[in-house]
C-alpha cells in the first residue's frame, strides 16, 4: 500500500488549467484499480492519494503519468506501508505484518 502526497509548486492558475486533466487521470487509476481512496488536504495545498501496487517502481511510474507531475506543477512524495489492520470493508487490502 502507497500513500501518495501531492504539494502543489505552481500558481494556482496553472494548476486549475490542468485540474480536469489531473481528474481524468484520477478516474482511470480508479477504474484500473491502482487508486482506493484520493482527495484534496486540508489547507488545500495539494492531495492525498492511497494507492495499492505490486511495488513502489509500478507506483512511481503511476505518479509520473499524471498531467500535475509531468506539467511539473506539483511535486510527489511517496510512502509505502503496510496495511496490516483495516476496516472490515477493506479486508482485501490487508498485508501480513513485516518484520
């Protein structure tokens, strides 16, 4: 599981004019099921994104494809875990604890 933090690095106006872009990118991660969860922070700075992957190269190369990065108006940070508790409904998405 991958937690991807998206900071915005570009005026507001760039960003905007590549929102819908962004969105459609968004949805077809989703529809692929590489996406379980995404959304705006709070100031809205950027977004949060949950992500699940084989590995986090499969991962970055996701990330990199999205019209944000590769119009460099916003920056990535990428942090893998391990989802050794959920909710029931996300029981899928459980890993085994690692050592």
């Amino acid at each position: 599981m991958f937690v991807l933090e998206l900071t915005y690095c570009a005026p507001a106006d760039r960003i905007e004019a590549l929102r819908e872009a962004h969105m459609a990118w968004v949805d077809e991660q989703f529809e692929a099921g590489e996406f379980i969860a995404s959304g705006p922070k709070k100031p809205r700075d950027g977004g949060v994104i949950l992500a699940v992957g084989a590995d986090r190269d499969r991962v970055e190369a996701i990330a990199a494809s999205d019209p944000f990065a590769q119009e460099e108006v916003c920056a990535y940070r990428i942090t893998e875990f391990t989802a050794s508790r959920t909710a029931p409904p996300l029981r899928e998405y459980r890993q085994p604890a690692r050592s």
